[in-house]
C-alpha cells in the first residue's frame, strides 16, 4: 500500500486516493460531511467560505448562517450525522473519532437511545470504518457538574477517548484533572484541543496537567525545541488539521505549516479533517494539498498515513 499511495499521491489523482485506507481522528461529528451531500438534501447550493477567519465565533457564525440554518432541530443534527459517516466511507477512512458533547447525549434522550442512533448510522452508512466514538468536554463547561455526569455515561463503556473542545484557556487546565482521572481509570484515551492558539508551553502543560497521549492541533509546540523535544520523548501524537490551520489564521498557508518543523522534530503526527462542512477539504485533500505545496514528500506523507492507522 506504501507504494501506491506514493505513486497516487504524485500523480495527484484524488480519486484514485480516496480509495486508499486513511484515518481521521480529529473529527467533530456534526461538523465532518460534505455540503454538496447537505446542499443535496436541502436542495440549497451551499458554498465554502469566501476568506479567512477572524476567529472560531466568526468560524461559528458563517456555520450557523450557511450551514446548521438548512438543516436545524434533531433531523437536521441526524443529517449532519450521517453526512459525516458517508464522507469517512467514501474516503477511505478506516479509523474515525467522531467527537461529542454532553449536550448531544441529551438531544437524543439519553445514553440509550444516543448510542443506538449513533451505532445504527456507523453500519449503515460507513459499515467498513471502524467508528471511534470521543467524548468532548467544553472547555468552558462547571466541571463539578459534569463530574455528576460523568460515571453514568462512562459505564456504558461506549466513548474511546476524551478531548477538550471551544475556547483554549478558557479556564485552567488542571481544573480538568477529576474529569481526566475518571476517563483514565475507565481506559479511555486522553486527548485535548491545546496549541491551536496558546503557546508551546500550553501545550506541553495539557499533557503534563492531564496525563495526555494525543493532542488535537498542537501545533503551537512547533515555536520551542524544547517541548518538542519532550512531545518527541514521550511519544505525544499530535493530531493535526491543516486547512483548519490556515483557513483559521493560524499558519499563512500549506507551505508554511508547523506539521513539517513537528515531524521533523521525530513527534507522532497525523492529519485530519475537523471540520469539513467548514473547511471543504477531505483527508485525502488534506495530504495531497501538502504535498502539491512542496511541504512534504510522498514518502513523509505516507509514514503519517501509516502512523494514523496504527491504533
């Protein structure tokens, strides 16, 4: 597969790459289909953003007005949902955390009924990929209140991991921790949004404060050798999301992304998606646009396609 995939990718045929096994492991569940499939359904031509955004609520707000407004209340949410598994399937995607918030649990009714709706739309519409469901906490959320909550929903054992989502720095970091020792007694895996928009020092608090093995983003890490030195040591993956990145301000483009300071600092890295009904770009797309920007090679770019797999 190591030698398609190069042969694939440098021939650019994006077609022909989508049929290769990927994973994407950065996902937020009703943001990762296609418009095309919503702007079928809601027969509206839905159009990807224009520019840039000035922030994640400028972000928000173009989501809400050309997006979540044709497709609203709990069918419109089902119909994101299952856009998203139909993206993974005909992407190759063979790995897939889709992330979730308490809220979600709730729309639906509960844990119950929340899993079979989300287990019945995975073998439905994506039955080859093997479905990563992620829990995500607000970064802003009372977290003696969600500790209430929390044991009910993990001992259904249904999540595979958990992250910290919205706005970074919201409230300290080690506020989190009582939310983080029950997800690591319950096995899952421990991942937070961090140097999306901090700083490297951050990043490398995140995972110290909460025992981290994956960081969504990260990509701050890439302004100190030093932590990334550390992630490097103790084997941190960053899971990073490079449209994302730039359409966000945070990199001016793909030939200037973090992700080839990070891999050459030896750190695990993998690419992803985010958010597609916004950003417009696949994981396939994802790789072929760093490599069409002379960022990384062929060769590069499949040790991270391989790196995502291993789970």
């Amino acid at each position: 597969m190591r030698q398609q995939f190069i042969e694939v990718l440098e021939s650019r045929s994006l077609d022909v790459l989508r049929r290769i096994p990927k994973s994407d492991l950065h996902n937020h569940a009703g943001r990762g289909g296609n418009i095309k499939y919503i702007g079928e359904w809601t027969n509206t031509s839905i159009l990807p953003p224009s520019g840039k955004f000035g922030s994640l609520g400028e972000m928000q707000e173009w989501f809400v007005s050309n997006v979540k407004t044709h497709c609203p209340g709990t069918q419109g949410y089902l119909k994101r949902i299952e856009a998203s598994f139909v993206q993974a399937a005909d992407d190759g995607i063979e790995l897939l955390a889709l992330s979730y918030g308490i809220d979600e649990i709730d729309a639906l009714g509960g844990m119950e009924a929340f899993i079979h709706t989300m287990d019945s739309l995975s073998h439905q519409y994506a039955p080859q990929t093997l479905f990563l469901p992620e829990l995500a906490f607000d970064s802003r959320c009372d977290i003696d209140e969600t500790l209430e909550r929390l044991d009910e929903i993990l001992s259904y054992h249904w999540f595979k991991s958990v992250d910290i989502c919205g706005q970074e720095l919201a409230q300290p970091i080690r506020n989190f921790r009582p939310l983080y020792h029950r997800a690591k007694a319950a096995g899952l895996v421990l991942k937070a949004h961090s140097g999306e928009f901090g700083s490297a020092d951050d990043v490398m608090e995140a995972v110290e404060e909460l025992d981290l093995q994956e960081v969504h983003h990260g990509i701050a890490a890439a302004q100190s050798p030093q932590v990334m030195n550390w992630l490097a040591m103790h084997n941190i993956t960053l899971n990073v999301c490079p449209t994302s990145n730039v359409m966000l301000g945070r990199t001016e483009n793909y030939s200037t992304h973090p992700i080839r300071a990070l891999y050459d600092a030896g750190i695990p890295v993998t690419i992803n998606s985010d958010d597609m009904l916004i950003f417009n770009q696949s994981v396939s797309e994802e790789y072929l646009n760093l490599y069409s920007s002379g960022l990384m090679s062929a060769n590069e770019l499949n040790d991270i396609r391989e790196n995502g797999l291993r789970r």
